[in-house]
C-alpha cells in the first residue's frame, strides 16, 4: 500500500500553488471542482489534508473524515469551517497568513479613493459627453489630514496604516486586544470607546472577525453619529454593517458613501437594496484576488500542508481551536 499522503484541493487554485506538489513524490492530490457535500463527502473519508477557498466545512464533512490532519485555509478567515469537529478530531487548522494583507489593504485605498473621488459620476460625464458640466457636478473630497478609524488592526488593520499615512491621513485604530505601543509605532492614535470615535471620523474600515460581538456592528444607531461625509469600507467579513440600515443612512445622506466587498448572504440576494444605491462601491468579495494574491495564497495554502507533514508548519499560521 502506498504511503503518500493524500491531498484534496476543495475548489481550484492558482498553478503555482499546485506546482508545489504536483511532482512531490510523497502525494497524491485531487482538485475537487464541484463543491457539492455528495462529492466531498467521498473524496473527503480518506484525505490526510486538504485546501480549501470558500466551501462550507461542516461538522458532518468533518466527521466523515477517517485521516484528515490538516484543514489549510486558501485566505485567513475560517468561518466556514466547522471549528468545534475539528478541535474534537485534533484537526490542525491553518491560514494563508502572509499571502493576502497587502492585497485587501489596496483594495480598501481603491474604495476609498473611488467613493470620494465620485469616480462613477466623473467618468460617465466625459463619456457621455458631458465634459462642459465639470463645473456642476458635486466636489470630490480630498484624503488628506481626514480622520480614519481602522477597526480590527491585524495583518490587514497594519497594512492599511501605512497606506494611510501614505495619504497623510489622520490614523486611529480601535483594536482592544492590540497595545497602544504597537499602534503609536506605526503612526496611528489608539481609541478605546467605538461609539465615541466613530461621531469625528471621516473614513471607517472594518478589519476585524465576524463574530457576536461584530455583527451588526455598524447600525443605524452608529450611522447616525456620523459625519455626514464619512465614507464606510468593508472588506472584512458581511454582517458587520447592517445592511437595511446601511441603505437607510445613505438614503438620508447621514454618510457619504460605503464600499463593501462583503455582504451578509453572499452572493447578496437580488431584492439587497443596497444593488441598487449609488452611492455604494461593491465587489464581489475579490479584495484578495489580485494575481500576485493568488499566486501566493495558492503556494501557502499547499506548503502550509507540506511544511505540517514535515513537522516544520509555523505556529504563525496555525488558528488555536
Ligand atoms: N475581503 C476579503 O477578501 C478578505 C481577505 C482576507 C481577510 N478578510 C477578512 O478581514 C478580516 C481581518 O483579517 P486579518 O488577516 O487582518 O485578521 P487578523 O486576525 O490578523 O486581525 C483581526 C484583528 O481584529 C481584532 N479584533 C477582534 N475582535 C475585535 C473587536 N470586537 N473589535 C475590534 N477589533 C477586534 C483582533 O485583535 C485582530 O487584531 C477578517 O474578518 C478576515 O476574514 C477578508
């Protein structure tokens, strides 16, 4: 019987990623294209590893598993995988840490500089033919020396900073578990109280995980704090900002604008009033897919699985169950 380890690969990644097992003679892989539970579930009962994108990981799944040893995110949130069957089958979890920060990081800039730049309006004007109306056309709104709230300073959180600063932006960062020391270091101003920060903003970006404490956190109490040219970005995870409420303070012009890349159901069903909001900037949950991002989430997800069967995976990408 062979002893090579068996890798499945739950949803395509890039070729580079499988190139670093492709001719490794200790697996075999198999790239599972159709996430639907009847083929996991087959190929899931004798996998010794796998990597997986955005595919439910339920505890069922889990327990059907006979070998599986490593669960390797392909990104760094691990909401869809069941956390509880895993601890309990001493699963190892691990994420692609290093691979996407800088990606969602520019993202964020990329929102933030369309929103305010009235990007959609401005460009429509000159293709339409309306070149002459530049005069009447509602101001844009400058970066500089504006106040903005990073929420959540993790990988992503500290890769911002410095793009803001770039901008000479006025940086405060609200992150209970990180220590003023850290945050003073990287130019930002630590704030303790959310509700009280938010009312001086004028740009708020989430960065921390969904969980009970985070959903919903954006509402319409919070919204209505707000000054009325702060523009919201989400890139972290759907359901922090809600969504009804959302559309309700952009209606009433209590923000300028958001940007989300993430939504409470995605993909956001057809009657999410926010689809039709002008003065919202979405993407379809790609803050991550850069092609550089890609390469390097593909390469990590695959070494994080080979670098735990050599007993060498780093502590860094391991998520504590
Ligand atoms: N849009 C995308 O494609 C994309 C890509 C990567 C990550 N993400 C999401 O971005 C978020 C951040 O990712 P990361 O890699 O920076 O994670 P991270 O774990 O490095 O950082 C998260 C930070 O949030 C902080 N935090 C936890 N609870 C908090 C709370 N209640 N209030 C404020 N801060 C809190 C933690 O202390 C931590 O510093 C995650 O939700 C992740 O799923 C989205």
């Amino acid at each position: 019987m062979s002893d090579k380890k068996k890798i499945l690969i739950i949803q395509p990644i890039h070729k580079a990623g499988i190139d670093l097992i492709k001719n490794n003679t200790n697996y075999d892989y198999e790239i599972i294209e159709n996430i639907d539970n009847k083929d996991i579930k087959k190929k899931i009962l004798e996998c010794d590893g796998l990597s997986i994108r955005t595919a439910n990981l339920s505890s069922e799944l889990i327990n059907i598993s006979k070998k599986l040893k490593i669960i390797s995110r392909h990104g760094v949130g691990y909401d869809n995988i069941d956390l509880k069957s895993s601890k309990e089958k001493n699963i190892t979890l691990a994420i692609t840490a290093t691979a996407n920060a800088v990606a969602v990081a520019e993202h964020v800039m990329f929102m933030l500089l369309n929103i305010s730049k009235r990007k959609n309006m401005y460009d429509e004007a000159v293709k339409t033919g309306n070149f002459s109306n530049r005069n009447k056309l509602p101001k844009t709104i400058e970066l500089w020396k504006k106040n903005i709230l990073i929420a959540g300073f993790g990988r992503i959180g500290q890769s911002l900073i410095r793009r803001c600063k770039g901008f000479e932006m006025n940086v405060f960062v609200y992150d209970p578990f990180v220590s003023k020391d850290i945050i003073e270091e990287l130019g930002g101003k630590k704030v303790e109280d959310l509700t009280e920060a938010v009312k001086s903003m004028d740009a708020i970006s989430l960065h921390m995980p969904l969980n009970e404490k985070t959903k919903n956190i954006i509402n319409y109490d919070l919204l209505k704090t707000m000054r009325k040219n702060c523009i919201i970005i989400n890139a972290a995870r759907g359901g922090m900002i809600n969504e009804n409420d959302l559309d309700k303070a952009l209606n009433e012009s209590l923000i300028f604008g958001a940007g989300l890349d993430v939504f409470e159901t995605e993909p956001p069903k057809e009657d999410n009033p926010l689809l039709k909001n002008n003065k919202v900037f979405l993407s379809p949950h790609t803050a991550a897919f850069t092609e550089e991002c890609m390469i390097r989430m593909g390469k990590e997800t695959i070494q994080n699985i080979i670098d735990f069967f050599e007993k060498k995976l780093d502590k860094s990408k391991i998520i504590k169950l």
